[in-house]
C-alpha cells in the first residue's frame, strides 16, 4: 500500500509540470513574436534610410548586381549532363568475331506476331483461281503473294516455287527496279539466311510472277533468250580475253628469265668507209647492219 502511495504521487507531481509549462508556453510564445517584429521594423526603417540616402544612380547600379548575382546563383542550379554518368546499357558491346576485327551486338526487335487476313465471306467478291477458274474465300498464295491460286491447285515444286532475289536477277535478266519500282512491284517473303546468320535476310518471289515480270520486261520468251545467249556469248569472249593475257604475261615472265643480258652490249665494227660524191658526205657499215654517215672540214 505505501508504494502504490508513492506511485501515485509522482504521477501528480508530473502532471502539474506538464500544466504549468503549457500554462507557460502561449505567454512565452507571444513575447518572442513581439521581439521578432520589433526588429523586422528596425530593419525596414534602417533600409529606408539607406536607400533615402543612396543617389539614383547607385540604387540603378545596386539593382542590377541584385539582378546578375540573381542570374549567376541560377545558372549554378541548374544541373548539367554529365557524360561520365551514361550507363553501360547505352554503350555497345563489341562481339570478337575471331578474324581480326569486333562485331557491335545489336539488339533485335522481337518479332510481332502478325494477324492473318481474314478470308473473304461474301461470294461475288471472292477472287477466281488462275488454275481452275473457281472462287475460293483465301489462299496462301493470294494472302502473301496477291496471286489469284487456290491452295489446291498451288504446286510448290514448280510453277508456284520461291526464288531468291539474286536467281530472279540471273535467271531472267532483271535488275532492282523491275522488281520493286516497276509497277505493281512483286510482294516477297523475308526469310533468314540458312547459310550464314549475320548476313542479310533473304528476300524470296514467286517464279510465276517473276516469269511474267520478265516477258513484260524483254517482250516475249524469244526475245529474252536472244538477250541471254548474248550475254553468254560476250561472258566466254571476256573469259578468253583474260585467259589470254594471262598467258601473255606468263610467257614474258619466261622469256625474260631465259633471257641473257651479258650479250645486251654490242659494239660497232665498222669496215673501210667510202665517199659519196653526190651528197659529199662519207659512210661505213658494220657487220650489224648500222651505217654511219658523217663530213669531214
């Protein structure tokens, strides 16, 4: 019982401190405004009496240090790109490719999928297969290629087989622009080089479309094999022109080896000479065949 006395007591005791402080506090915090505003007003009164006793000229002059230190303190603010700072993500990394020389790794976009068409419903638009003649609502050839086949008449191992770029280019005597500017310009399939990775990815055309691409280009099937046994034709004639220098040039490198050149110096021996009455002059003739002609005072 006295220590639950005693317990109770010092609760008391501390709340009466805590009374009497805030009893205290509103009293000390108004005084302490007083004294701030008491020196606010010296403080505007002092700088009134200043800028009453500056000219105007001095407060143009203080009035535009305010405003360039204004500026200066700005200009520190504000931040500047620091290069050091750049991320290693933003820099390439390079790829030792093995042969000398570093490769930058790009990064790829991942492929999106993409929507097929949806086949054509109403029965009087639906295309006429170029084979049979019969509508069909959608076909691998028509989606990809814009070519009016049906999938049951398409023949993949033939007339319907894809071609690189580079075949249609050879095979039919075709350059660039009749194939993308030339109107319309041929659809294509992109598709990775099987043969190397890091080359370009290839660009496949259907042959039937590259054959008509070409009779519209030389005119007719004739035509185009004439332009094609020329070019054969001027191929073999360069072929054997490089074959033949590099025969000439072989055959010079053989000779000049046999070649002896202690017997390049020859001097004249030259016989008795002889006047010429007629143009008064006096030759003699080595055994080499050389005439030498001269006067004498």
């Amino acid at each position: 019982m006295h220590g639950e006395s005693l317990a109770n007591g010092q609760l008391k005791n501390e709340k009466l401190k805590i009374s009497q402080s805030n009893s205290k506090s509103p009293d000390s915090i108004k005084d302490k405004s007083i004294v701030l505003d008491k020196q606010d007003i010296q403080d505007v009164d002092i700088e009134k009496d200043v800028d009453a006793s500056l000219s105007a000229a001095q407060r143009a002059r203080a009035e535009r240090n305010r405003q360039r230190a204004k500026a200066l303190r700005e200009a520190r603010l504000v931040k500047q790109p620091l290069i050091s700072k750049i991320s290693e993500n933003c820099i390439p990394r390079a790829i030792d490719s093995g042969g000398g020389f570093l490769l930058e790794e790009t990064e790829e976009d991942p492929l999106r999928p993409v929507a097929e068409p949806a086949p054509i419903v109403h029965h009087t638009e639906q295309p006429h297969c170029l084979e049979c003649e019969r509508p069909f609502p959608q076909s691998y050839l028509f989606d990809t290629f814009d070519y009016s086949v049906c999938d049951e008449c398409r023949d993949d191992n033939d007339k319907h087989v894809l071609i690189t770029r580079t075949e249609a280019k050879s095979e039919y005597l075709l350059k660039d622009c009749d194939l993308d500017a030339r109107p319309p310009p041929l659809r294509c399939v992109r598709r990775r080089n099987p043969h190397r990775a890091r080359f370009a990815e290839m660009r496949l055309y259907l042959r039937a479309q590259v054959e008509a691409r070409a009779l519209e280009v030389w005119g007719s099937a004739e035509q185009l094999e004439r332009e094609r046994a020329e070019r054969d034709e001027r191929r073999e004639r360069a072929t054997a022109t490089a074959q033949r220098r590099r025969l000439r040039a072989l055959r010079m490198d053989v000779r000049s080896s046999l070649y002896d050149r202690t017997r390049d110096l020859h001097e004249h021996d030259y016989g008795p000479e002889r006047y010429d009455a007629d143009n008064d002059v006096y030759e003699r003739t080595c055994a080499c065949g050389h005439v030498q002609t001269y006067e004498k005072m």
